[in-house]
C-alpha cells in the first residue's frame, strides 16, 4: 500500500520561508519521480517542481529562485524548502508521484 505523509506547512509573513515534507512508502523510492503540486482558492492544481530519481529538478517559472525541491533516498523523503514567500504562494501543497498517489495535502498561507 502507497503512502505519502505530509508535514509542515502553516501561516507565515511575506518574505518568509517554510518547509515542507513528504515521507514515502510503500514504493522503490529511489526509482520513483517526485512531484509537488499546489491549488489555490478557485484555481486549478499546478505543478511546482519535480526531482527525478536521478536528483534532477524543474521548477514552475512562478517559484524558481524561490522554492528548492530535495530527496533522501535513505529516507525516503521529499522536501521542499519554500524562500521569500508571497501572498501569490497561498496554497494548499500536495506531494505527488504516479500518476495516482498524493499525500494529504498541507495548507500554506502567506499573509501580514
């Protein structure tokens, strides 16, 4: 059974920064590319970046710069350390991979 756990998240100024992670199991990990997503109040899921099994990553224009994907094989986690967040980064942030297996999804609001 595939299970993606989520944790972090939370309220945070403009200019702040938050990190969030994504536990996996029930997959060969190391094998697998890992995505996380995003969906704001009356829009649609967007993918934020990606890191492929051999550490390679991709990042939507919006975030790049700003936002850094990561994977632990050993652990089988997946991070994503989000820098400088902006009002525009409210979210709620989902971890990906397959076509099939998402995580709980964690609320990310950015506001003073």
């Amino acid at each position: 059974q595939v299970q993606l756990v989520q944790s972090g998240g939370g309220l945070v100024q403009p200019g702040g920064s938050l990190r969030l992670s994504c536990a996996a199991s029930g997959i060969a990990f190391n094998y697998y590319t890992m995505n996380w997503y995003r969906q704001a109040p009356g829009k649609q899921r967007e993918l934020v970046a990606t890191i492929t099994s051999d550490g390679t990553t991709n990042y939507a224009d919006s975030v790049k710069g700003r936002f850094a994907i990561t994977r632990d094989n050993a652990r089988t986690t997946v991070a994503l350390q989000m820098n400088s967040l902006q009002p525009e980064d409210t979210a709620i942030y989902f971890c990906n991979t397959g076509c099939c297996y998402w995580g709980q999804g964690t609320q990310v609001t950015v506001s003073s």
